[in-house]
C-alpha cells in the first residue's frame, strides 16, 4: 500500500479527527474510502458516456445555421 502525504488546514484536520472519533473510524480510513469511491465511481463513467453519445448526437445532426451559415445579426433579431 503506498503513502500519501498531503497537506491539509489545522482546523479542518481537528474537525475531522473529531468527527471520524464520533463515527467509531478514522481520518485515514475516511480519505482512503473517499480515494477508493472516487476513482471507482461508476457515475462518472456513466456521465463520459452520455456526454460523448450527446457530442455524437450533434456532430452527426443535421440542424444548425445551414450550408450558407447565418444570414441574420443581433440587431436583426432585436429591435432597438
């Protein structure tokens, strides 16, 4: 199992010392199952897979400003 230091401000360490003391744990166990939920995080796989599916979506799409590109400014679209 490898080290990892880190640095961290005095008084956010004392409350979680605290407050993984009140859960009957520790703070290292609590960072260590953080590390281990965060890199396994099925979601964020899920959340890549969606986005690239949604880019394909768009790429492959057929809409937008036409082969000509826009033909309007803002000022045509509001009037002032």
């Amino acid at each position: 199992m490898a080290n990892l230091t880190l640095s961290i401000d005095d008084g956010v360490l004392k409350r979680a010392r605290i407050r993984a003391i009140e859960e009957d744990t520790s703070v290292n166990a609590r960072v260590r199952d953080f590390l281990s939920s965060y890199a396994d995080d099925p979601v964020t796989e899920q959340r890549k897979q969606a986005a690239a599916q949604i880019l394909q979506l768009a790429d492959s799409g057929h809409y937008g400003s036409g082969p000509q590109g826009r033909t309007w400014t803002r000022d045509d679209l509001y009037e002032r």
